[in-house]
C-alpha cells in the first residue's frame, strides 16, 4: 500500500514553491509541521515530480531534497522535533 509513496521533508518557507498538483497534499493547510513548525513534508508517487512554473522554466524542485520511503519516514517523525505533546 505504501510502496509506491516517496516523502520529502521541506522547510517551511519552501510550502508556497509546491505546486499541489503533484503531491498528494492539497493545500499548505493540509500539511504536518513539526513541533516549531519549521518543516513540513510531502509524498508523492512514481518519479520525482517536476512542474512548469508561470514563465515556462520547468521546476525539478525535489532534485536536491532527501526523498524517504515509508519507513524511513516513520523513523523521521518519531524523532522528538515531529512530536508534539499536548
């Protein structure tokens, strides 16, 4: 089930640079931040996604990033800064 699914953790004033149509998140408001809401991510599937942005310069915008498997997203947001006690 997710085999497929690929994450990217991103920092927060990276969120209005996503274009939505190609991860499974809907919106920025859809998004799970840390605990100092510095960093978010987002999961895709298939290939990195890349997009056109308004001037036609194609955007390869996860080319740099670390791209997690399930599991080691798990392991990424059981550390302390992806918990939040309330």
């Amino acid at each position: 089930m997710f085999e497929n699914k690929k994450y990217v953790i991103i920092n927060a004033n990276e969120v209005l640079s996503i274009n939505f149509s190609y991860v499974e998140q809907h919106s920025a408001e859809t998004l799970r931040y840390n605990k100092d809401k510095t960093k978010t991510f987002v999961k895709f599937e298939g290939e990195n996604p890349k997009w056109e942005d308004e001037e036609g310069n194609i955007v390869d915008f996860f080319n740099d990033k670390t791209i997690y498997t399930y599991d080691e997203m798990v392991v990424e947001l059981n550390k302390s800064e992806w918990i939040i006690n309330e």
